[in-house]
C-alpha cells in the first residue's frame, strides 16, 4: 500500500492520454524560461514551466549552500507534485540558482539537538522528497553547477540522467561515513543502480566526495560539459528523452526503479524509527556537534 499523500511511479495514473505534443523547435530548445512560461516561487525553490516544450527548470535557491532543511524539502516536494499534476509538464531540469553549489545535502541542525517528534518529521520529509523524485514519471534531468555532497548526491543520482559542470573543484558523492552517519539502505540502493556494487561499497566505506572528472569515470554522472553550456546540454537531453513516447519510457522507468521503491514503502515506519533511534545517541549527537564548529571555525 501506497502510505498517505505518497504515489510512486508504480502506482500513479499513467500520462500517456496526454495529448501528442510537437517536438519543440531546434530555435527554442527546452528547459529554458519561454513564453508561455508559468512560474511559481517559494522561499527555497524556484520552478519555471515553458508549456510550449513541457519542460520546468527547478531552481534551488536558498543560501549560502541550499541545505536540506524540513522547509526545503516539504517545499521541494510540493513543487514535484504540481509539476507532476499538471499535464503540460513531461519534463524537470533540476539545477541550482546559488553559485558553486548544487546541494550541500542534509540540513545538520535538523538532526542535532532536537525531539524525536522532530526528527521522525524531518525523516519523514526527506523519504517524501526521495519517493517523489525517485518515482516520478516526469523526465528528471539534473544539471549539476556545484558540489554537491550526501543528499545533494542523493537528488542527482534519483535523476534520469545526470550533467555535471566541468570544474575539478566540484564534487560530489555520499559521503556520511565522514560525518559518523550510516547512509539508509534506499540511499544505497540507488547508489549501486547507477555505479554498480563494488564502486557503491567502497565509495560508501569511505564516505568519498569525487572531484567531477572521476564521478563522470565512475559513471557517477553521464557527462561534464562545460559550466556555460550546461543548461544548453541540459536542454538538448532532455529533447532526447521527450522524442520518444511518454506510456513506453514511464512503464520501462517504473520496471527499473518499482522494486527500490516498493522496498522503501514497505519499510517506511521502521525506516523511520531506525532514523530516529540512529540520530538520537550521544555518541551521534556529539560527533554533529563537533562538525557544525568545524563549520563555523572554517567560516570564521
């Protein structure tokens, strides 16, 4: 069963009734704010939707590093489900809006100092996010401009299809075991769908970030453009991915990714409690604390 407010892919109406739209025009590529373009904003996310090609760009804005917070990622996952209602939308091109980052991951302070009542709506928050992301039957394109470390990777790599800037000061990878963190089995299961088995463990073991030409070596991301052409490569992607019939693409998707998402549905309110058990000990707590004044010491 499908748990309240959640309908992964596997479960959701099909868009394949949606009416046949012309591939968009080589002189207006997709994914780039075109009229008629309908845009909506909120604090943290800003989502731009040209209905003449059914592309949104999804901008991540909220500085300095786009941390996951509850707000983001509630806001995050409202903005997935209009896009995902609404019928002129086939495609997302997620991005970031602030400079040199694409997603610092998990907001820290939400799992430091704070009740079980917190944490477990917190958890609860990012398995939406990831749920909504990993099933979506939209064409998920993720153009990553930055570094982008543990959940910031998690959103790229639930992607269809992952661009990164080309800039060895960028990196990326799921990198809790530095910070004394388990990452949950859906993390790693979506790890090893893109990577394979052996280059999923060992990176997870040692909690690595790679520099982007070794992520794209390792299959970590699809290809490195350079930062000004990203959005354009982006775009000419995505018109890829679109050219070919939504119902053949979305039930091919949903045959790939249904058993990762089954598994997480089925295990949602252990996944949870595991969560907050996990994040509550001392030894934990400690070791965040010690982290974020790092994080101060190196701002000061």
């Amino acid at each position: 069963l499908c748990p309240p407010g959640v309908l992964p892919l596997c479960c959701r109406p099909p868009a394949w009734d949606r009416p046949a739209r012309p591939p968009p025009s080589p002189l207006q590529p997709p994914g780039l704010p075109l009229a008629p373009c309908r845009s909506f904003s909120n604090n943290k996310i800003q989502v731009e939707l040209d209905e003449s090609s059914g592309v949104a760009m999804m901008k991540f804005k909220s500085p300095p590093v786009n941390s996951l917070s509850l707000e983001f990622l509630t806001e995050f996952s409202i903005s997935l489900e209009k896009l995902e209602n609404n019928r002129a939308c086939r495609g997302v091109i997620i991005t970031s809006a602030v400079p040199k980052i694409f997603s610092s991951g998990l907001d820290i302070t939400e799992m430091c100092g704070k009740s079980v009542e917190h944490y477990t709506e917190f958890w609860r928050a990012v398995q939406e996010m990831w749920l909504r992301l990993y099933g979506s039957n939209m064409v998920t394109v993720a153009a990553v401009n930055g570094s982008s470390p543990a959940g910031g990777c998690l959103i790229s790599l639930s992607c269809d299809y992952r661009i990164m800037a080309e800039n060895p000061k960028f990196s990326i990878g799921l990198n809790e075991a530095q910070l004394g963190i388990v990452a949950p089995f859906w993390f790693k299961d979506t790890f090893v769908n893109v990577v394979g088995h052996r280059i999923a463990e060992r990176s997870l073991q040692l909690g690595s970030l790679h520099p982007a030409p070794e992520a794209h070596k390792l299959g970590l991301v699809d290809e490195l453009v350079p930062e000004e052409k990203l959005m354009e490569k982006a775009a000419a992607v995505m018109a890829q991915w679109l050219a070919l019939p939504d119902h053949a693409r979305q039930l091919t998707k949903s045959m790939m990714r249904k058993a990762v998402l089954d598994r997480l549905v089925a295990h949602r309110e252990e996944d949870i409690q595991n969560f907050v058990t996990f994040i509550s000990k001392e030894s934990i707590q400690k070791s965040l604390r010690m982290y974020m004044e790092m994080l101060k010491k190196r701002k000061s």
